[in-house]
C-alpha cells in the first residue's frame, strides 16, 4: 500500500512538470497589508499569471491562463490592456500612493497591434466583449466616448515606446459605473484555483464592498523573459485593492486580523501557485504605535529603496503547516499616538466653480511639496454637453502671483453627441507650490430622450489623470515596469520612480426641464377628452326614436305594475256597467284621481275589454 501511494506522488509530480513544460506558464499569489499613517489598513491582492506561449497561436490551449479572456486578446489583436472597476476615492494626500492608481467608476485603455485594421471597430468589440465578461457596463464605451490621447498612458509592456503609434490607444472612462458582487464573481472566475483554495478565499463579498475604497484590475501586457529581453511572455495582473476603516469594523480598537477584515480565515495556499507570500509592511511598528503580529513571521525583510527603508514581514504559506484556518493579527499595545501626516511629494485635487446654470469653469489643483521642480502630464476628459473655451485656460502657481506656460498643450475640440473634449498639458511646477489650472466651459441643453431616469441627480465628468516620476520614494509602494510580482518591488532602487494619479469625479448639474410637467398636462387632456368626447359622441351619432309601449321590453316588476293596473280597472268597469240603477246610481259618481289616471294609462285594455263585451 506504501508503495503504491509513492508511486502515486511521483506520477503526480511527473504530470505536474510535464504540464509546466509543456504550457510554459505559471502562477503567483501574494497579498500586502499595510496600516496607513489615518488609522486605515490597505489591503492589496495580485494574481500574477506568466504564460509563455500566450502569443504565438490564437487557439492555442490554456492551462493557468484563462482561456475566456485570451480569446477576447487574439481575436480584437489587443497588445495590451488595462481595466479597472472602482468603488470610492483614494485619498493621495492621507493614504500615500497605492501600488496600482484607478479612478472611481470604470476606466479601459488599450494598445492593439501593429497593423491591426479598424481600430475603432475592434475597440468597440473589445469593450462589449469585456462588458459580458465582467458583467460591467462597459458596452457604452464606443468611439463617440473614447480618445486616444498624445503624451499619457504610454505603453507598459516589452515594447514601451513614446515614439509608438498613437493611433492604435484608445481610452474611455465610464465614472457612473457602480462596483458590485456581479463585478467580483466573473473576476474570481478567471483565477486557477477560483476562491475555493489560497489568497483568492479571502475576498468574501460582503467585507469588500463595505471597504471604504474597493478597486479591482485586470491589466494585460507582454514581458520580457529574460534581461535582455530575447524573449517575452503574456502577463496577467489581476488586482484588488482595499481600504478598512478600524473604527467602522471596531469601535476604540486599532486591532486587526484576517476575520475582521475579510471575515474568513486561510484555509491554504493555491496548489497551482509557484509562490504565495502575505507581506505585512511594519515599517511604522513602535514611531506612531506599537504592535504585534501572531503568529510569528517566516522571515523578516528589509526593502531599501531610492533612500527610504521599509521592513516587511513576510509569510510564506507554502512553508506555513496550517491545520485547520490561518490568520494574521496585529495586536497593540499602550496608549494611541497621533502621528503628524506627512502628505506625499504629489497630489492634487479638483472642482467646479461658478454658480448658475448658464457658466462655470473647473479647477485643478496640483501640490508639489517638493524642493525642486516636477514635470507632470495632465489629461482632462471632459464630455461633449461641457464645452469648454480653451482661450479661457489659465496655468498660475502660488495664488495666481506666477503665470506659468505649459511646455506642450494637445488639444482636441469636441463634437456634439460624437466626440468629448481632449486636454493635455506639460507643465513644470515651481518647487513648493500649488498650482492651478482653471478652464471655462457652458451647460448645453440636451434634447429631452437624452436625459437618464434621474436627470436631477446630475451627470458625472470623469477624473483627471496627472503622470510624473517621483524624485524619491517615500510613501511609494508601486511595481518597477520590469517587475511582475510584487517581491520584485524589493531593493528595486531605478533611476526614476513612474506615477499615476487620479482626481476626484464631477458631478455637473445641467439645466433640466419640469419633466413632471408633461405628466400633468397628458393627465389633464385625458380627463377633458374623456368628459368632453363621450356625451358629444352620443349626440352626434345616435338618434332619438319614440317607442310603442306594447313593444317596449319589460322586467319583472313592469309586469306586475302593468297587471296591477289592468286589475283596478276592470273592478271600475264592472261598477258602471251593473243593470239595476238606483237614484243615486243615476247620479253617475266620478271616478277617484288615482284610479283614473290609472285607467287612462291603458287605453288600449280598455278597448279590447268593451270589444268582449259587445260581442258578448
């Protein structure tokens, strides 16, 4: 019997590295956690899936890889993709900067081949495609709502080049979009080991949602196989990105753990995983608090990276004995610190000024605290229904006293109904400054089928993009661009530091007609149509005709009404026609008012009755 179960392993195993050979791909599972300086816990999951032959045939079988998404990639000729589904704000100023940037609501950009034929076609394709998949609203993304912009989203993968085609990108947000369970299932869906088995088992619905900000990703680039990049390989990044609020989950405590925060424990790692790693950041363990972990790490790492150290803990579950269900929790100890904030080299904000219904404007406002200056790339995307006036753009620095020039502008002038406006602007911010960039737009009246079900509610401008290099690290936990997984981030000290931000989204109050009003007016004319039409229908089209009593139809009652009548006289009749007349008979007695005009009603029995009579 021993025998036999060994034998059964080796086979296993045998398979099992056939398979690897033979498909070339691999899987990774890690998770960060990190308590930001506010009191919140981030919590950042990435799947990482390297497929080796994920381009060389479009049929090509699937092993890790999943096989639903790679046909969406051959078939629409997608080099590279990026998707997000966003639910809240990520708070740059309080938060630092997360590993992976993404606006509220829906945002999709890709770079398709060289070569590719109708690019606008197979990006409409493409997002219908990505619409079934996620179960997203992405199927309202189409070239009326899309751009593709001149110096942002640069490509990220094997082939990054600035001097690339631009004409192949193309870029859409959707930031009405809602995030939801119907977004996460689909997203679990893709994942080897689905969310039955490693890291994937603790993104239980109810306890993502009710995060303060939950984002997930799907990003899709080739990657160079080896240094010098010879030979490259199809990445699948799929990440989900998630703040907590302690004193939501847990009143006056700034404890954690796995069942706090996802409400379920570890059951084990992903068996089709190469690595699953949990990184626990500790760098601010015993400055603003102190804390403990249990159980103990597997090993401690310290991170030095462009002058700033970080110290993660690090669990490696494949190493880890788990029995029944693993969590981590942090424990603290002594009174609560309030730390100074220190808020990261580069963050901005955005809102609309004005007031009315007839003009307003937007502002941007972009922080550098630091002591040099910073190039930076702002790209604005505003709808069709807000023109804006590029004579009125304005670029100023502290408080309007400096009036700066952007080193390059790109704009595109939109369309009604067919084409959004395009802004793009390089500008150098002076050190230690605030800058703002101020633009006029109007409120254009649409027609009355193109306002959605609560028109009142408004409608939503997406968010600005601002891309720059940091100059240093601090507050940076992003992935070099020659990295896949996350332990890649570790002593990865570059020359510069890429970044991407995100603003807040717009919601713009256009000028909205009473639509209660037609509901009244239909209300009313249907009320005097239906008392006017009915009696003027009868008059004009029916004819009066008098009707012979005989022939009249009559109900039970007039039928016993009717021989009452005819009983009573007849008992008249017989009186007057009695042979022995008296004096007094001779006097001839009227008849009473009742019995008359009960005789007179019914002349016609009275004649048949003296006709009996006579012939008698």
């Amino acid at each position: 019997m021993i025998v036999w179960v060994l034998f059964c392993l080796f086979l296993s195993c045998v398979s099992g590295l056939g398979q690897s050979q033979l498909y070339g791909d691999e899987f990774h599972e890690e998770l960060l956690l990190k308590q930001l300086p506010s009191g919140h816990v981030y919590s950042y999951f990435q799947f990482t899936t390297l497929w080796e032959n994920g381009g060389d045939e479009p049929n090509h079988h699937c092993h890790l890889f999943p096989q639903s998404l790679s046909e969406v990639l051959h078939l629409y000729d997608v080099d590279e993709m990026h998707l997000s589904l966003t639910g809240g704000l990520w708070r740059h100023e309080n938060w630092g900067y997360p590993v992976v940037s993404a606006p509220p609501g829906a945002e999709l950009w890709a770079w398709f081949k060289e070569g590719t034929e109708d690019v606008d076609k197979k990006w409409t394709l493409l997002s219908n495609a990505l619409s079934g998949l996620f179960c997203a609203s992405l199927n309202f993304i189409n070239p009326q709502q899309s751009l593709n912009p001149k110096y942002s989203f640069t490509p990220l993968g094997a082939y990054a080049s600035a001097s690339q085609n631009r004409s192949l990108l193309r870029y859409s947000t959707l930031p009405r979009e809602i995030v939801c369970t119907e977004n996460l299932t689909p997203f679990k869906k893709l994942l080897p080991c689905d969310s039955k088995k490693g890291l994937s088992s603790l993104l239980n619905a109810g306890n993502i949602h009710n995060a303060n900000y939950h984002s997930l990703g799907i990003h899709v680039r080739p990657q160079c196989k080896d240094v010098h990049c010879l030979q490259t390989v199809l990445e699948l990044k799929q990440t989900v990105s998630l703040v907590y609020d302690l004193i939501i989950l847990g009143p006056e405590s700034r404890d954690w753990s796995f069942r706090k925060l996802f409400g379920v424990g570890l059951a084990g790692s992903c068996p089709l995983a190469t690595t699953s790693k949990i990184y626990v950041d500790t760098s601010s363990n015993g400055t603003s608090s102190v804390y403990t972990l249990t159980p103990d790490p597997t090993e401690f790492i310290s991170s030095t990276r462009g002058g700033y150290n970080t110290l993660f803990a690090v669990y490696d579950i494949k190493k880890t004995n788990i029995i029944t269900m693993f969590s981590i929790s942090s424990t603290h100890k002594g009174p609560r610190v309030q730390s100074l904030n220190s808020p990261p080299v580069l963050h901005a904000t955005r809102y609309i000024v004005g007031y009315g219904q007839e003009h307003g404007g937007i502002v941007t406002k972009v922080h550098n605290n630091h002591w040099k200056d910073m190039d930076i790339i702002l790209f604005e995307n505003i709808p069709w229904f807000l023109p804006i006036y590029y004579h009125t753009l304005k670029v100023t620095a502290n408080g309007g006293k400096q009036v700066l020039t952007p080193y390059k502008k790109h704009y595109i002038p939109g369309r009604d109904r067919s084409r959004p406006y395009a802004l793009e602007l390089v500008v150098t911010l002076p050190p230690r400054s605030v800058t703002e960039i101020y633009v006029e737009f109007d409120y254009s009246f649409l027609k009355w089928q193109e306002y959605p079900p609560d028109a009142n509610h408004g409608f939503y401008v997406g968010a600005a993009v601002i891309t720059s290099i940091l100059p240093h690290t601090k507050n940076y936990t992003g992935i070099p661009i020659d990295g896949s997984t996350f332990s890649s981030s570790i002593n990865a000290s570059r020359d510069s530091y890429p970044v991407t931000l995100h603003t807040e989204i717009l919601l713009v109050t256009l000028p909205t007609p009473d639509f209660s009003m037609p509901y009244n007016v239909i209300c009313l004319a249907c009320t005097v149509v239906a008392l006017a039409f009915g009696p003027l229908h009868n008059h004009t089209t029916k004819r009066l005709q008098m009707l012979d009593p005989s022939e009249e139809t009559k109900g039970l009652l007039t039928t016993l009404r009717m021989r009452l009548k005819s009983f009573l006289c007849k008992s008249s009749e017989k009186k007057e026609e009695t042979p022995v007349e008296t004096k007094s008979s001779k006097s001839k007695t009227k008849e009473s008012p009742q019995e008359e005009k009960l005789c007179e009603s019914k002349p016609i029995i009275r004649k048949k009755v003296k006709a009996s009579k006579s012939s008698s």
